[in-house]
C-alpha cells in the first residue's frame, strides 16, 4: 500500500519547477507562476511540452493537481489528489488525434450526445454535426492564469469558419479551471457575437477512475432513467448491472442540483455540483472498462432538432454557468 510519504514524494516530484531537475530530451517543465506562503510555494502554474503544451496546476498544501491540454479541445487531462487518480484517461486514444479522447473531462458543445444519422435541420438547412459537437476536438486559447488563493486558468473558444460550416453561429466559449483544496471548479461563460439567436446544449463529460465498480455507490436525484439504447425507461434504485456490456442511462428530472459516487475499495467520495442550466445527468460505462461517466448536460441528446430544453441565447448576450466537483475522504 502506498504510504503518505510516497504521495508526498510523488507529488513533489510533479511538481517541481526547476529546470534543471526536469529537462530531458523529450519533455522540459518551465516556470510559469507561482504564490508563496512564507518560504512555501501554494499555488502553482507550469507548462510541461509532452505531445501537447501541457498546463500543471498545483495546490501544494492539499497535494491536488490538475492537468490542462488546451491544444486538445481544452481538455483536463488529469486531477490527482494525494497521489490518487481521480480521473481515468486511454492513453492510446489521447495519443492518436484522429480519435476521440476516453478519458479526462471533455467538452461537450453546441450538443450532448448524437443526432440521427448526425444531421439537424436550421432554417430548412440540414447541416451535420458529429456525437457531442466540436469544442472537444478544437484547440482552446489560454488568456488568464491566477495563483493567488488558488490555481486557475481561463480557456477561449471562438467561432471560426469551420465551425460555421457545421454550426452558422458566431461565438465565444470561456472555460476557467479552479483548483482549491479537494475541489475542482468549472465556471462556464457562453457569448452569442451572432445577429440571430444561438440555440445550444453543453455539457462535460468527466471519466471518474474505477478499479472495482461493485464497491461503487450512487446518489443520483431522479427516481427513473431511459435506457439510451433501447429507449426503455426503467426505475432507479441506486444501483447499475455491471454484468451489463454497456450501460448508457440518462436521468431527466432531476429532483437536486447534485449527484456523488463514493468509491468504498479507495474510500472516497466525488461530489459534482451543477447549476440550473444542466437538466439532465448521464451514466455511461462499458464492461472491462475501469472508469464510469456521470455527465451533466443541459439538454438530452438530438435537441437541436427537437427543442427539449434547449438553450437559446439572445444576439450579443451571455450565460454562465458553474459545475464543480468535490473530492471527500471516509
């Protein structure tokens, strides 16, 4: 069993912003930005280059950290507390830019889920948008870095003529990831640029690290979910048949703005917070797999074509939203 020394050691280690103890051929650490609290460094920001410019957020107190590959769809790559792994992530597929990522926190937008045959219709136009939209694909631009009471870094994702092609609408997407403690936020700002009304549906797709999913428990607010599959709705006692192949379930009236998995094998427990703008949640894991998915979304899947709690953004207006995430221990 790893001791809390060896955490220490190892996140320390990834930590470390000194050149000279972490140049090598293939990946260099630089300096980016730090707090200090006396003579200790709390907060930091660095950059390592791996495949991707990689961003290292760190709380040194609470021994968390996060990892940011803007360059890939503005996605977090990793949060780690006290050693521990929160998130899952198929280092294959990251690797391969042709594929979609398995794995971290990735940004579902202008849609949650799939359309039929990936089509939807705007003004008598058919235009096609592949499952979960392009934001998760895109590269993001960093524009702010804070290390003072925390770690953050603000995200931009702006409209561009290949997003039009597939979605006619001028945008901005701002993401900042805040990291405290034990606790990860995601403050979320949408901005129409365009003349005409901006419908959309966002969501984040976070895959939470699972060694042993029978020793998992669930507080999902909904008492009933629709199997994605067969389209069944089905009551919801608390629990999921891993012996399943496939389990793909979403919630649709939600009765709280929260949900938590405890995990009793690692004895942790993930709390995920999310405002008014996120009416459904999706439980999504494959068997074999060691991650399960528990996704707020602010719309069910196909409504851009159906209307179901769509969003509807007004010329030059913006909404915010916030989701975050609590890891606790028991």
């Amino acid at each position: 069993m790893t001791t809390a020394q060896d955490r220490l050691i190892v996140f320390y280690t990834a930590c470390q912003t000194k050149i000279s103890e972490i140049l090598s051929i293939n990946e260099s650490l630089y300096y980016q930005d730090r707090v200090f609290k006396g003579n200790q460094a709390v907060f930091t920001i660095t950059i390592r280059q791996k495949q991707y410019p990689t961003y290292i957020l760190c709380d040194q107190e609470a021994l968390s950290r996060l990892e940011v590959v803007p360059e890939r769809g503005g996605l977090i790559t990793s949060w780690q507390i006290q050693g521990q792994n929160i998130l899952y992530m198929d280092a294959e597929r990251f690797a391969n830019p042709q594929l979609s990522v398995r794995g971290g926190v990735p940004i579902l937008f202008p849609i949650c889920g799939n359309l039929p045959d990936d089509v939807y219709t705007y003004k008598e136009r058919e235009y096609t948008l592949k499952q979960h939209g392009f934001a998760r694909d895109l590269p993001w631009e960093v524009t702010e870095q804070v290390t003072e009471n925390f770690a953050s870094i603000t995200l931009l994702l702006k409209s561009s003529d290949k997003t039009r092609a597939v979605y006619p609408f001028d945008f901005q997407l701002a993401f900042t990831y805040q990291l405290q403690g034990n606790s990860l936020k995601i403050q979320q700002r949408y901005t129409n640029h365009s003349a005409e009304t901006m419908p959309f549906s966002t969501g984040l797709h976070p895959y939470f690290w699972a060694g042993d999913k029978s020793q998992l428990v669930f507080d999902i607010p909904a008492s009933q979910y629709q199997d994605q599959r067969s389209k069944e709705t089905h009551p919801f006692n608390g629990a999921f048949d891993f012996n399943s192949t496939e389990i793909d379930a979403a919630f649709t009236s939600l009765t709280s703005n929260s949900a938590s998995i405890s995990d009793n094998q690692r004895r942790l427990k993930v709390k995920i917070n999310y405002s008014e703008l996120y009416s459904t949640l999706v439980f999504w894991t494959v068997k074999g797999k060691d991650y399960v998915c528990l996704e707020p979304w602010s719309a069910p899947r196909n409504a851009l074509n159906t209307g179901e709690k769509l969003t509807y953004l007004e010329p030059g207006n913006s909404y915010e939203a916030l989701i975050e995430m609590a890891v606790s221990y028991f």
